[in-house]
C-alpha cells in the first residue's frame, strides 16, 4: 500500500504504508518483546509458539462467470540463518481452485511501505473476499467482508504474502529484524519464501507473476531479480498497482523540472475531479502541455511579462491554486497544493487528490493534516483481516496483526536515500533475460504521491526492443487506492485477466 506523505515522517508504500497510533505500536512492540523472552514449556521459542499451524479450509466463490471452488491456506513458510538457527516465519494466505491444472498461473502479492502487510490488495482489490466502502467511506467504522465476484482468482491462483514485521510475520528476534530491513534484504527473503511455497506445493510448472501496490511495486521488480538470481526461477510477468519505480519522482520539494512535469497532470486531474469535470481528452491536453511548455519553461530562464501572466495563469487553472502562488513559485507547485487547490478551510489527500476534507490546522502555513485516506477508512483493513482469518480461514494468531509498521519504515536501509532508489534497471533486466517477461502497471488519475506521469515516464524510456507488446499502463478514476471504488476495481480485473490470457496465447 501507501506512501507516506512527504510533510510528515516519510513513509514509502498502497499504497505505500501508514503509521500506526504511537500507543498501538507500542503495545504492538511490548507484546513481540515480551513474546521473544517468554519460552513455552513445549520447547517452542515465546513468539513463534503464539503463530498456530497451518490451517486449509475449503471455500466456493460466485465470480462473473459462475461458482469456483477452491481451497484457502494460511500459514507460514520458515526461514533459517546461514548456521540453521530459524530467523523468521513469513506468513502467507493461499487460495487455489480446486482441479486446476499444475500449470495454471500462480501469482504472489504484497503491498510496500516498506512496512505495510497484504491486506490493502488482498480485501481490496484481488482476495475473494472484499471490505466494500461506501461513497463517504463511513463504512470503515463498521467493517463487514462480502464476496468479491472481481476476484482474481477466476484466473490465476494467488499466495499474499506479508513481509517481515508486517501481518503476522516475524523475525526470531530483534536482531535479526534488522536484517529483514532493506532493500536487498527484503528482495532475497521474499525470493526464499516464493521458492519455498513453489517447491513445498508442487507448482514449478506454473508461470509466476509478481503483483505489487506501491513500495510494493519496487518491490516487484527486485524480487522478480532476486528469484532469478538467487533462486534460479524465472517470473513470466509483474503487475503494478499505483507504483514507486524511481524514487527521484517522488515528491519531494526539489526543483526538478521533470518531477514537477510527471506530477502536474495527476494534480489536474484531481482538480477536474473535485469540480465534476473530468475527461480523459482532457487530461490528453493536460500531458502534453506538462512535458511541453510546463517543462520547458521550469528547465529554462523564468519567463517574464505576458509570458508569465499566460503561462502562471493555465497552470493555476490547471490546479486550482491561486495565480499568485503559482507565480511566486515560478511554476513549481510543491506543496502548496494540498493546503491551497480545494480553497479556504480545506485540505487535499495526497492519496487521491479528488478527496478533501475540513482543514483541521488552519492556523499553520502548511498541510498538518492527516490523510483522509492512508490514515482514515483504509485502516479498517487491518481488523478486518484479522476477523476473516479466524472465523474463515481458521488461522487464530495470538498475535496482533499489523497492518502498518513505522518501525518497520524507520530502519529501513535504501542502500543510499530513497531518492535514489531506482527499480527501471532491473525491470531493463528482465525483460532483456526473459523473453516472456510483461509489465503491466495500473495507476489512478488523481494519485499525487505515486503520479502516473513517473510510471509513462519510465515506460517511455525503455528501450523499444524491450518494451514494444511488453509493456502497458492502464488508468483509471480515483487515486492511490483507485480499487476502493467498485466500477474501478471491475475495470481493473478485467485488465488483468487480459494481461494473463495474453500471455497464454503468446
């Protein structure tokens, strides 16, 4: 899932994760600690004695085209140091249709943060049960799972997987937490989990995919690496929802012409959002302006007199902020966006820029708010799993899941900065190593921290050899989180399973 927004602690994602309440955290890390010490008189280490077996229960989901049965798993895969000695359990939620042949699709799916669990795509998007929120998202309060009859799993079996220190996955100690950390890390101990549900469950003749939300898409493409590299299999494609892919994209204040560029278009089609005024032609005017005239003038000699006037007065037409401010900035936005583009009194999501709420800080300068979305209704995802696992699936951890780790987010090693972070060159990789290798990445219009010009952009920047009939972006209505939003989420599913029936028939 999310990003964290960049006025506060920086948090990379569904988006993209959350931070959590200091006070849960807190019982969250006293509950491990006292778990590490304690040992249970059957011999078992305190914490992973508290994570029950595995558990299979079997399940009959009505989707578009009729009722599939299928077996739900969930449990998790261990690892071990290089002396032997367990240094962490992954858990893992499993659902495969009942009869399907060994060379169905198999796709593994995780969100980002770094920090977040599976629960954003696993109840929102693709799982075969789904937490619906309502129109004002009121439904957060109360959350209740339905049926998802837009379940990926009408075409390919799926294995969520949350990351160490994410879910109910744990490391053996807090020393060996930090050695889950980063990015490298991470990538190897995802490939060792995938490799290891792959052999334990006889599926090395099924064509893998990777699905990714956020940070979770960075992800995608190091651990699509690592399982090559490492572990000698090869992914036959990757899915991106709402993506980090070059850290220098993310918004940061810098004055990056090229930034400002890929992002003004997601700011303008959330202004035409907040105004009921959207249209795709729209936006097709919007792209060419930001990588146009936008860019050239940022990366250029400000522009003065009726040149100014013309080009401050579109770009605040464009956003909705005030041409004064846009002119004080030269054109850059920064953050002046989410405090100034809704008018007085109102604060805009960095998540969806379509969304806003009263300002709760109106006295200050800059954006103090927190987001309506990361740290409001999408919350509920969290205990949401939580009740499915043990009334559904059988799986009654005693240990609190947790949906979004900060701690997880603050110890991460970038291997340098996150600006840095850089995910093009392994996806270069791949599709130049694997012939069968795909990319499909699907990203929200009105999305401001991960914007979908950074996606087109490095898209358009892969070599054609290697991209041509490879490589797609779809769009959608909405923003980060698009799939919260039932017609999206419909769309979205049907492009997908396009992009595996493509890949059969290729």
């Amino acid at each position: 899932m999310p990003i964290r927004p960049f006025h506060r602690a920086a948090f990379v994602s569904v988006v993209l994760a959350t931070a959590l309440p200091a006070a849960g955290m807190a019982q969250d890390q006293a509950q491990d600690t006292a778990a590490q010490q304690q040992t249970r008189s059957d011999g078992r280490a305190g914490l992973f004695g508290m994570i029950p077996p595995d558990a299979t229960t079997e399940h009959v989901l009505t989707t578009q085209t009729g009722k599939l049965a299928y077996k739900a798993t969930a449990g998790t895969l261990d690892l071990f140091d290089g002396t032997g000695t367990p240094s962490a359990k992954i858990f893992y939620t499993a659902y495969v249709a009942d009869d399907a042949a060994k060379d169905r699709p198999l796709t593994f799916v995780f969100n980002g943060g770094p920090g977040a669990a599976s629960a954003y795509l696993h109840l929102g998007l693709v799982g075969p049960r789904i937490l619906q929120f309502d129109k004002d998202a009121d439904a957060g309060t109360r959350p209740e799972l339905s049926d998802n009859p837009d379940s990926w799993l009408a075409f390919t079996d799926l294995v969520f997987i949350d990351p160490v220190g994410t879910g109910w996955s744990r490391a053996a100690d807090e020393s060996k937490a930090k050695g889950f950390y980063g990015v490298d890390s991470d990538a190897e101990s995802l490939a060792k989990a995938i490799a290891l549900y792959t052999q334990k469950n006889n599926r090395l003749a099924a064509p893998k995919y990777l699905l990714g939300e956020s940070y979770g898409g960075f992800r995608a493409a190091k651990v699509a690496a690592a399982l090559k590299e490492s572990q000698g299999i090869l992914t036959s494609g990757a899915i991106m929802i709402s993506p980090l892919i070059d850290g220098r994209f993310l918004p940061d204040h810098d004055l990056d012409p090229v930034q400002a560029a890929v992002q003004l278009p997601s700011l303008a089609a959330a202004k035409m959002e907040r105004e009921g005024t959207f249209s795709a032609e729209k936006m097709a005017d919007v792209e060419q302006f930001a990588m146009g005239d936008y860019l050239v003038s940022l990366a250029g000699p400000a522009p003065s007199g009726e040149e100014a006037d013309r080009l401050y007065g579109h770009i605040a037409d464009l956003t909705g902020l005030p041409e004064q401010t846009v002119a004080d900035g030269r054109g850059f936005i920064g953050d002046a966006y989410t405090k100034q583009s809704a008018g007085p009194g109102k604060v805009v999501s960095l998540y969806d820029g379509g969304r806003t709420v009263a300002d709760a800080y109106p006295e200050f300068s800059g954006n103090h708010n927190d987001d309506v979305i990361l740290d409001g209704y999408t919350r509920a995802y969290g205990p949401a799993f939580a009740a499915y696992a043990r009334n559904a699936l059988n799986f009654d951890c005693q240990i609190t899941y947790s949906l979004l780790n900060t701690d997880v987010n603050r110890k991460w090693d970038w291997d340098g900065s996150r600006e840095d972070a850089d995910a093009s060159g392994d996806l270069r990789d791949l599709l130049s190593t694997i012939p069968a290798f795909r990319l499909a990445i699907f990203q929200g219009y009105s999305d401001i921290l991960t914007p979908y010009g950074a996606s087109r952009y490095v898209l358009d920047h892969l070599p054609p050899t290697l991209s041509e009939g490879r490589t797609e972006l779809k769009l959608y209505r909405g923003g980060h989180m698009f799939y919260t939003d039932p017609d999206q989420r419909r769309s979205a599913s049907a492009d997908a399973e396009a992009f595996y029936a493509a890949q059969t028939t290729n």
